[in-house]
C-alpha cells in the first residue's frame, strides 16, 4: 500500500503508471499485480517493507540504531505530536493488522510504556493550526501529495502565503528538490517563488 501511495506522493506517478498500463492498447497490464510487483522492486529495491520504519522490533532495539536513519524521529512526531498513521479500512490494501492500537503499542516498544500519547489539540495550538499568525512563512504543496489536505491550501495573510505547484510529478517536498530544464515550469516557478519571498524579508 505504501508503494502505490508514495509513487504519486513523491513526484514519480508517470513512472508507476508506466509500469501498470500497456502502451499499446492504454489499457492496465494483463498481469497487474506482477507489473505493480515490479515497479516496487525496481523504484524502492527488494528490500522495501522490510525497513526499520515497518519493525517495531528494530525501532526498540538500540543496537540498531544504524538502521534507524531518520524513521525514529518522525515516528516520534507522529507518536507524541500528530498521529498521522495510516491504518487500514475494510477492502483497502494496508493489511488489517494496521490499526491504531497496532501503532500505539508499536510507540510504546520504540520510546518505553510510559511515553506521553499525542496531544493533537496542544500540539495545533502551539502551532496555530489552520488560523496562523506567524508571519515570513510559506506554505508550499504539490498537486499530486496526498498529505495536501493536512496542510494549508490558501493564503491567509500576506505575510503567510501559500502556493500549491500543480502538475504530474509535483508532489511531497518537491520544492525542496533539485530542478533543472527538464523539470515541470510548475515546480520551477514555485522555487522561483521561494526564492523572492525569501528575498524579500531577509532583506
């Protein structure tokens, strides 16, 4: 589930597309399920699911903290901060082990028992939530992230712009990539945004 959420996610939906739909009759592949099988170990390699962000026992192993990269922080945020996990519905593709008692024991494993549970309501009022009032700040998005309801989706103020790039292939933190001639106009002229404000009140 991961693998066809985070394609589209990260900017990279033609790539998985071209994976599933036959070029010739534009239709999805006879055997989808291997062609949705390949596009996972091609794009994020064989070992994909077997990560330490998806082990609750290597995420509580402190010999393994070599593995953690930076799963342990943001596992941490959505443990004591925002609880954005994604557990599983009926008929969807996320297995039915994944449910919020799943990833609040799998909390417990990876920062002790005792650890604080979110407080979503504290966390959104220290941060303002939908109604900021921080000023020099930009809200940027991706038309294809699905995270893009979470986050602002217009401007406010001037002082806290938003700019939401839409294109196939603008996705999560694609203005904070690298672009270049062959990049979407879209992305590019959102990074030339960025650059003006960030001009603009340095200066």
């Amino acid at each position: 589930a991961d693998s066809a959420a985070m394609g589209p996610q990260y900017g990279s939906k033609i790539e998985m597309c071209n994976y599933l739909i036959d070029p010739t009759s534009e239709q999805p592949k006879d055997d989808l399920l291997q062609a949705f099988a390949n596009w996972t170990n091609d794009h994020y390699g064989t070992s994909f699911g077997a990560s330490c962000y998806y082990s609750t026992a290597c995420l509580s192993d402190p010999t393994r903290v070599s593995e953690w990269y930076d799963t342990k922080s943001w596992i941490w945020q959505c443990c004591h901060q925002l609880e954005y996990w994604q557990v599983a519905y009926p008929d969807s593709l996320r297995s039915s082990v994944l449910t919020y008692d799943y990833f609040t024991t799998q909390c417990g494993a990876a920062f002790g028992s005792d650890y604080p549970s979110a407080n979503i309501q504290d966390f959104n009022t220290q941060y303002e939530g939908l109604t900021p009032e921080s000023t020099n700040v930009i809200a940027l998005n991706g038309g294809d992230d699905p995270w893009r309801g979470c986050t602002q989706n217009e401007t406010k103020k001037d002082s806290y712009p938003e700019n939401t790039a839409f294109c196939d292939g603008c996705g999560h933190c694609g203005d904070l990539g690298t672009t270049n001639e062959d990049s979407p106009p879209e992305l590019i002229a959102q990074q030339n945004l960025i650059k003006q404000y960030l001009a603009e009140w340095i200066n």
